[in-house]
C-alpha cells in the first residue's frame, strides 16, 4: 500500500506540520522566557487549541462549497463584495511581515556567520546584510517555482537531520534546576504578552483549502492529517523549549530581549554552554536552514498572491515585476530596522488573530444561511462563541504589550 495515497493521512500531515514548523519557532523561547517552561506548554496548549478549531471553522465552510473554489469566492458568497479585498489586505499585509521578520533573521544570522557587529552603532550594517542576502533568496523565487521547490526539499532535510543531532546532542547537558526553574517570581502576570507570538507558530489553517482540493469530500481524512500534523509540531515545539531552557537559564534571556530578540543571541547563547562542536554546528546549521526553508516558502506564497491579485504573466518580466512588489518592501523595512523580528512576529499575531475573529463570522454566516456541508464542529455555538472570545484575548494582549501595559521579560 502507498503511503501517500488519497486515503491515507499521512500527505495532509506532512504539509500541516510543515507549514508550521520553521523559523518562528525560534520566538518561542525569547517569548516565552518571562513564564518558563511549565507555564509556557499550557500556553501553547492553547494556542494550539485555538489554531485547530480555526482549521475545523474552516473545514466546515470548505466542505458546503465547490473543490477548488477560492476563499475570495466563499468570502464574495457569504459575507459580500464589501468584505472580499478587507480579507485581501489583511491576508497580503500579515505575509509581508512575517516575510520582513525572515529578512531581518537572515541578516542578523549571516551577520553572525561573517562575524560582524549586530547591534549598536552597526544597525546600518546588520540591515545593508538584511536587505543584500534577503534580495539573493528573492532572486531563487524569481527564477521559478520549480527551483524554490527543489532547494526547500533539500533544505528540508537538513533541517531534520540537524534538528535531531542538536536536540539530541543538548538534551544530555539538560539542567533540571535550570528548567523547572523557581526561584524567582512573577512567572504568570508574563504568560500574556506572549500569546500574539505563539499564535504565529501554528498557523497552519491555510491548508484547509488545499487539503479539501486533495482529498475531496473526506472530512475524516483531513481531519486526522491536521490533526496529528498539528500535535507533531506541538511535540517539536515542546523539544525545543525543554532544552533551550533546560540550558540557558532565564536570567541569561534578559540581555537575549533586550537586544531584541534576535535569532543569532539566543544560538549563541546556547552554544557558549556547549564545547561540542558538532552539536553547536548542528544548531547553526539547523537555524539557518530554517529561516531560508520559511524565507522562501512564505516569499513563493505571497509571490503568488501578488501575481494572481496584479495579473501578472508569469514569464521573466511578469514574474520580475511580481517580485518587486513580493519583496522590496519587506527588505527596505528591514534595512532601516534590521532587528525586528521578534516585534514583527507580534504582529502577526494580532493579524492572525484578526483574521481569526473574521473566520467566526464566516463560519456563523455559514451556519445561518443553512448550505449542506459533510462535517459540522461540535459543540454548536457555545464553542464558536470560545473561539471568538479566545481571539478576542489574544488581540487586547497585544494591543496592551505594544502599549506598554504588559510586563516583558
């Protein structure tokens, strides 16, 4: 029997772990610093939980409309004309900058690879890298969709093989004291201005579509793919945060935030704890292969968006002008703010939860106006109602952060 055959599982939980797992993960333990570990799996928990009913939301929409059909299609049906190009901005702009957040990570870790300055006086510099090797990647999507792919396969898997030689390697050199750490105070009053970032981590709900075009009417199937793709990058999520912390104590996150939270400060961190060459060039390797694997996986996908939304021909000067309006933006913000890539994520989950607010009007319009689906979430409108206050939570939290109401570690 094939693995990958339309009845099985297994494709819907590749792409949903996929789309998931990658160079946002590395937010978690900067953000998740100020609560430690305890705290921050029933935060994920959460968040997890709330990124799967959205998934399930959309399910059932999905399921009451044609194969195929485009989400402007669903949005035109259900809410109007009105809300279809609001749905687009917001789409557009929560790529843009998650897209600007990678730019700003591969110039601050190339920076470090080159052994330069990151911080300080040499901002000009760490965004001139930025802004220079963010453009070279730019150049890979521009070439053709065919050569995105080949390079995020092989990126893939360098990125699994590292994963497991540096968990591995650092989950010897766990600290228990260190990771059920106690010693200090104020652990919870930090576990609400990180819930806009781990939001960000799983936003896997735009496979739905794609999964529905795959497997047709197989609610089942598509359910378990996301499912257990969902609960696999939880479990990766979970690894990663045990020996992060387990090896960097949570004093030492106070100059990590400070800095701004870059990618490059929290492995070099990491590695300072480590006389393991293969393992600290394992979690080098792992992080860069990371944020080129997200870089060009949310560039090609925005890239796309824009062509479709421009109509734009997809030969050398089509696909020159769709990367232009792709990629130029989100690289000259990140010359002018190279370190902004744990800000840019909190962003994104405000636009994410945004979005998910919008999702529950979708889906009670959807009910209300009574079209046949093959699948119904559970628990009628007490859950749809959790759903929206849940999300609701998770926008006043960062509305509250970015007024500086929210204590930050």
């Amino acid at each position: 029997m094939k693995l990958f055959n339309k009845d099985s599982a297994l494709t819907g939980t590749m792409i949903t772990a996929g789309t998931s797992i990658g160079a946002g993960m590395f937010s978690i333990p900067i953000v998740c610093s100020g609560m430690w570990f305890e705290l921050s799996i029933i935060a994920l928990l959460f968040i997890w939980f709330i990124n799967y009913l959205n998934a399930l939301y959309l399910l059932e929409v999905n399921l009451g409309f044609e194969r195929g059909d485009s989400f402007d299609k669903i949005v035109k049906t259900l809410l109007g004309d009105f809300w279809n190009p609001i749905f687009g901005i917001g789409f557009a702009f929560l790529m843009a900058i998650v897209l600007y957040a990678y730019f700003s990570a591969f110039g601050n870790m190339t920076s470090t690879i080159l052994g330069l300055p990151t911080s300080g006086a040499s901002n000009w510099l760490s965004g001139s890298i930025s802004l220079i090797f963010g453009l070279g990647l730019a150049i890979i999507v521009w070439w053709s969709t065919t050569l995105v792919g080949k390079i995020s396969s092989i990126l893939i898997i360098g990125m699994t093989i590292t994963f497991f030689l540096f968990i591995g390697g650092f989950s010897f050199q766990v600290e228990i004291n260190k990771l059920l750490d106690t010693g200090g105070s104020g652990y919870f009053k930090y576990s609400w201005a990180s819930l806009s970032y781990l939001l960000t981590a799983f936003a896997f709900s735009t496979v739905v579509p794609s999964l529905y075009k795959h497997y047709g009417n197989k609610p089942k199937v598509i359910k378990k793919g996301m499912l257990i793709g969902s609960l696999l990058a939880f479990v990766v999520y979970l690894l990663f945060i045990f020996v992060i912390f387990g090896n960097i104590s949570r004093d030492e996150f106070v100059p990590i935030n400070q800095s701004g939270g870059n990618i490059s400060d929290l492995v070099s961190a990491l590695q300072s704890g480590s006389e393991n060459q293969w393992v600290n060039q394992a979690i080098a390797l792992f992080s860069n292969f990371a944020i080129i694997s997200s870089f060009l996986g949310i560039g090609l996908c925005l890239f796309d968006y824009v062509a479709d939304k421009f109509e734009l021909q997809d030969n050398r000067k089509g696909r020159f002008y769709s990367a232009l309006i792709t990629f130029l933006p989100s690289g000259v913000c990140s010359f002018f703010f190279p370190h902004g890539f744990i800000t840019a994520i909190g962003y994104a989950g405000l636009v994410a939860a945004l979005l998910f607010i919008a999702y529950f009007f979708i889906a009670r319009k959807f009910r209300i106006s009574q079209r046949a689906t093959s699948y119904r979430v559970p628990g009628g409108n007490t859950l749809l109602y959790f759903f929206l206050l849940a999300n609701v939570l998770v926008c006043v939290c960062q509305l509250l952060s970015v007024l500086g109401y929210l204590p930050v570690w």
